[in-house]
C-alpha cells in the first residue's frame, strides 16, 4: 500500500521539482537582466520574468502545502481503515466464540466469509470437499443462517447502525 501512494506521490513532487527549475531559471536570468538594465533600465523583459518566477514559485508553495495536506489526510484515512479492519476482525472471533465454533469450522466460515466457494475452501485448506461442507453446515446451524449470503449479512447487520431512510419522490 505505502508503495502504491509512493508511486502516486511521484508525478506531483517531479513536476514541482520541474516548477521549481524553471523559477530558478527565471530568477537567475531576471537577476542577470537586472545587472543589465543598470545601465538601460528595467524593461518589459525583466518585469514579464520576474512575474514568471514569482507565478511559478507560488505554485511551488501552494502546491507542495497541497500535497503535504492530501498526504497527512491519505495516511489517517489508512490508520483508520486499519482500524477498521482490525476491529471487524476482533467482531468476527467475538461471534465464532458467542456460537461455540470449533478452530475448524472458524476457519471454514472465514473462508466463506471472505467469499470463497466449497471447492476453494477445501483446497485452501487441505481437506476433502465433504468435510468442508459438513463444516459449513454446522457453522449456518449454529449461526442460525441458512447460506453463505446470510451468514455475511449477520456481519454487514452488525456493522450498519440502521436501514438507510428513503424519501418518496
């Protein structure tokens, strides 16, 4: 994940490192006309370079605030999807101990859980396909669901504080 936000991070940094180069270019060049117009005078030239430089190194500040702001939010909106992910996680064991599962038929009804099929659940796990099945079995009985679809819903129940409102139209 931290690399996948790295590589993200990477296009917006070069282009302001580039934003960067440029105003340095501008600014070394706008001083160099400067020494220049000491003699002449400011011209046209060297007022349109200066408010090049001072355009592009504001965008450098605005946009490295910018970024700076989109990284902190990016890595609490991580922290708490750990979060999250950590206390489903305890939720789900809570429930396995409430409906007395063995070590077995938890791992079973994580798998399901998690979506996969009796054929996918066996192979995971090294058993025969009947085994699985009578595992999953004993898991709906005593969850008191019927399928797969119900038993992931007993979880999305407990997670969704009420049914959303509809407004009729």
């Amino acid at each position: 994940m931290r690399h996948h936000t790295n590589l993200k991070l990477a296009f917006p940094i070069g282009l302001m490192v580039l934003q960067l180069l440029a105003a340095g270019f501008f600014v070394i060049d706008g001083f160099e006309d400067w020494i220049a117009a000491s003699t002449n005078g400011p011209g046209l030239e060297f007022a349109m370079e200066c408010v090049i430089a001072l355009a592009l190194l504001t965008g450098v500040v605005l946009s490295s605030r910018n970024l700076m702001r989109l990284t902190a939010d990016l890595r609490q909106k991580e922290r708490s999807l750990a979060q999250a992910r950590g206390a489903l996680g305890e939720h789900i064991m809570i429930r396995f101990k409430e409906w007395g599962l063995t070590r077995g038929e938890g791992e079973v009804a994580l798998f399901a859980l998690k979506g996969c099929d009796i054929q996918e659940i066996a192979r995971l796990r090294g058993a025969a396909a009947g085994t699985v099945r009578s595992q999953l079995s004993q898991v709906y009985a005593k969850a008191g669901v019927s399928s797969q679809a119900t038993l992931m819903s007993v979880f999305i129940d407990d997670l969704i504080e009420s049914p959303p409102q509809t407004t009729a139209q």
